[in-house]
C-alpha cells in the first residue's frame, strides 16, 4: 500500500476519483495503485507527484503489514473494566 500517496489525497482535500479525472488516470486503476494492487508506471509516478506537489520517493513508499498470526490473535489479553490491581 502507498500510505503516504493516500494521504497526500487526503490532506489535498481530494478524493480519488477526482485525483484521477484531473490527472487523465482511470479511477481503478489509481486505487489499485494506491492499495498496491498494481505498480505505477514511471510516468504515473512523475504526474500524481507533480500534480501533488510531493517528493515522488517519499509518495510511493510502500508500507506492507503482514496479517496477524493466529496464534497471537488468541493470547491478547484485556483488563477487565474496573480491575485496578490494587486487591
């Protein structure tokens, strides 16, 4: 996923879709960018960046988190409301 693309749009006040009207990009195809679905051509890369006004390295950094692991979605473990361990 391109996080900081993503907020970019964000803090533009844009949305997508209007992001991809303006730079002459299907809206699919910016959302399957922007959730990582599909690479961006070099070209693709140098107009959101252009048009965002941001450093094109810093708009297509990739955050990937790996999903949990089943075994410690089962061990997390929440104080009760009102415990207060002071018994």
């Amino acid at each position: 996923m391109f996080a900081n693309l993503k907020l970019k749009i964000f803090l533009c006040g844009s949305h997508q879709n209007r992001l991809a009207r303006s730079v002459g990009i299907d809206e699919t195809v910016l959302s399957k960018i922007i959730h990582g679905y599909r690479k961006p051509t070099a070209a693709q890369r140098k107009l959101l960046a252009d048009f965002l006004e941001a450093d094109e390295a810093w708009l297509f950094e990739r955050f990937d988190t790996p999903p949990p692991r089943t075994e410690e979605i089962g061990t997390a473990t929440i104080k009760e409301a009102g415990e207060d361990g002071d018994d």
